[in-house]
C-alpha cells in the first residue's frame, strides 16, 4: 500500500467541490486520432500541475486561476473521454463488426413497417420474449445496436454484469454460508450440524421506453436512415432513464438503484448479506487524501481484482489535486493506450448522476461493479408506429424491459460526506 497521503491547505482552499457539471471542452486534437489525443492530454496535465504549483499560496478565490482550472480540468476530462472512445473504435473494427441483420427479410418488413406502416408478415421474432402485446419486434442487429450504444452510454451498464432472459423475471438464489461442523473420535457420535440457509433475491425488469417522432414527410424521403434516426434516438433516451435508475431507482417499474443499496439507504436491509457498507469524510464538501486510502483499505483484498473508481465529474475535479507524501498526484492521465485514467493506482469512471459533495450525499463508490450490480434485460426492443397521435408527425412508441440490482454488496464500498 502507497506511504501514509497528505493534502496541501493550499490546494484544498481551491476546491472545484461546487463547479457544475455542464463546463465541458471539445478535444482539440483529431478525435480519431490516439496518438495525437495522448499528446494533448500530457500537455493538458502539465498545464495543470504547472498551474497549481505556480498559485501556491495565493489567493484561493482568484478568479482567473479558478477558471484556467476549471478549463484543464474540462480538457483533461473530454481528452480521456476521447481516447476511451477511441480505443473501443479501433477494438470494435479489429473484431469486424456485427456481422450484418440476422433475418434480412424481417429486416427488410419492418423497415416499410416504419416508413408507410405496411403491417410485417414476417413475425417469427414476436416469440423471442416479447409478449404480442401490439407493436413488432425490431430485427435482432438493430436491438444489439441500441444496447452496444447504451453499454457506451451508460458507465454502469459498461461495467456491471448484464444478463438476457426470456422469462418475466431472474431469481437468483444466495447461500448464507453457514454450515457446521466440528472435531469427533473414531467412534464418537456424529450428530446433525447447522444446514445453510436459501435466500431468493427476484430481479424483476421495468419496462423502459422513447416515443421519438418524425414527419411523414421524412420518412417518406428515399434516403432516410431508418435504422440509424431510431437506434440513435431511442439509445439516447434509454440511456438517460437508465443512468438514473440504476443509481437512485425505487424499484417500483424500475430497477434499484446502487446507492439505494449503501448502509442507511431505502434498500440497505434488501440483500441478505447486508448493505454496501461506507467510510464517512469529516468534512461535508472536502476529501482528504487519507479518506480515500481509507476507502481503498476498507474493501477486502480478496474482493479487490478490477476495482474501480465511480464519482462524477466535479467530484474528480477536486481529487485531482490531492498529492501524497511524496508531492505526487494521486490522480494520474492515462499516456497509453489500452490504460485507464488513474487515483491510487485504480481506474477512474465518470458516472453523471452521481452525488456532488454536499452533506450526507454518497460521493464516491470504489469497488467491481461487475460483482456487484446486475442489469437484466428482457430479451427484444418493441416498436408501435403511431402516424394519428400528432399530425403530421409519426411517432414511434419503443420499449424495453430493463431491470436491475445488486446482487453482492461485498464488492462495493461508498465514501459519504458528512
């Protein structure tokens, strides 16, 4: 484990604690370029360091260092943003893509289905675990499309375990580990030890949907992407509602969220094994290096192996000038490819929704949110064209049954402020 961390007074009197989430800056670098957007963020974490050394007891409050700051800080955010994004391009054309529609002919029928609502005669798909409830089954690329989309747009999703059922809801079965036993003599007497116990958790799915539109008009253009406007219209929204649940959701239509799961929340009694359990910070909107070493300690080295980071952007903004004993920061870019961003040696996620620094909010989450979290999606994306709702547009009512929650605790640990 690093040596025992310090903050500088300095550099905390410059907490970024209270910025918004909206400052952003566009990469300058070219987009698909790695090489060209490593170079930038070197330079971009130089300029930072540079300035915060060079303000070193001045006043905090000076506006144009707050906002030099603030802009790195954006630029160092958008330029790993970039890279990442990057970096799974080039993986997904090393794989060679999908493959193309699995049914081109249903492919084909739905897609007139869309443009002049021609009813499908092709329909083999409404079996694959949608109930025949209205609206038809969109071809199964396009589906894989919109969740390859939501996995890039959804930090939680990209990290957790997704499974796929065909059924109305996943039950998964957790053994309390407790078995007896105990020493005996050749001939003594072996008496009947403590049996475990079962416990059932019910992952049931909400159903999640968009109701984009667009004018007949358009759609009655030949060149019209039917299936790009819509995969990338319903993503969109999905990923929005989505992002939202699985942090804070009730479970009511709707997953559970994660945070609902830490020690004092709604759900903290709902697994049998406990609640996600938190280390709380002494002040209300301030980390300290020691806080988060302490974060770190608090998650069981068994449980350790691809741990991350999760916290949204303002929150790392005010990590990254946290320094050890050593004067290094302990938040580090990352300069090649294939590795991530870095605090204490772990991956960093930006989850938006996540709470900012203010009292009692759950700030920081570190742990595997593979084992942690569970998305269940309900096998197929449904689709109900709607030309009378709203003339002259053509609404395309979309949904999805989505559900979710935690289904080991053990794995997660949070940092609350006080």
């Amino acid at each position: 484990m690093r040596n025992l961390m310090k903050a500088s007074s300095a550099l905390a009197a410059l907490s970024l604690a209270s910025m918004p989430r909206a400052v952003t800056a566009a990469p300058r670098a070219d987009a698909g370029d790695p090489a060209a957007l490593f170079a930038e963020l070197r330079k971009a974490h130089e300029d930072y360091k540079s300035t915060v050394e060079a303000n070193l007891g001045k006043k905090a409050d000076d506006a144009v260092v707050q906002a030099k700051l603030d802009k790195l800080n954006a630029d160092m955010s958008d330029l790993t943003t970039a890279i990442e994004e990057a970096q799974r391009k080039l993986a997904a054309a090393t794989l060679g893509g999908t493959g193309g529609p699995a049914d081109p002919e249903h492919d084909a029928q739905i897609k007139a289905y869309i443009r002049s609502g021609t009813v499908p005669t092709v329909q083999a798909a409404m079996s694959e675990g949608t109930d025949s409830a209205g609206g038809y089954m969109i071809p199964i690329e396009w589906d894989r499309t919109i969740n390859n989309k939501l996995k890039q747009r959804s930090p939680i999703r990209e990290n957790a375990q997704v499974v796929t059922i065909g059924d109305r809801g996943f039950i998964r079965v957790f053994n309390d580990g407790v078995i007896g036993s105990g020493w005996v003599g050749e001939t003594a007497a072996r008496p009947e030890t403590t049996t475990p116990g079962l416990t059932t958790l019910t992952f049931e799915p909400g159903e999640i949907y968009a109701n984009p539109a667009v004018t007949q008009r358009m759609l009655d253009d030949a060149g019209f992407d039917l299936e790009q406007w819509l995969t990338s219209e319903v993503d969109g929204e999905f990923a929005i509602q989505e992002n939202t649940a699985f942090l804070s959701g009730n479970g009511t239509n709707k997953p559970y969220g994660i945070l609902t799961y830490v020690t004092g929340a709604a759900n903290a009694a709902r697994h049998p094994w406990g609640a996600i359990t938190a280390t709380t910070a002494a002040a209300v909107a301030a980390i300290d290096p020691d806080e988060l070493l302490s974060l770190v300690g608090s998650l069981p080295s068994e449980r350790e192996a691809n741990a991350k980071f999760y916290m949204n952007r303002s929150t790392l903004f005010a990590l990254r000038k946290l320094k050890d004993a050593n004067d290094n920061y302990l938040w580090q870019p990352n300069y090649a490819a294939g590795e991530p961003a870095t605090l204490l040696g772990y991956p960093v996620v930006e989850v938006p929704g996540m709470p900012t620094l203010a009292t009692g909010n759950v700030t920081v989450l570190f742990g595997n949110m593979e084992q942690t979290y569970l998305v269940v999606d309900r096998l197929g994306t449904r689709v109900l064209r709607d030309p009378f709702t709203n003339k002259p547009y053509v609404h395309f009512y979309t949904t999805k049954r989505v559900g979710g929650g935690v289904q080991n605790p053990e794995y997660m640990k949070a940092l609350k402020m006080a």
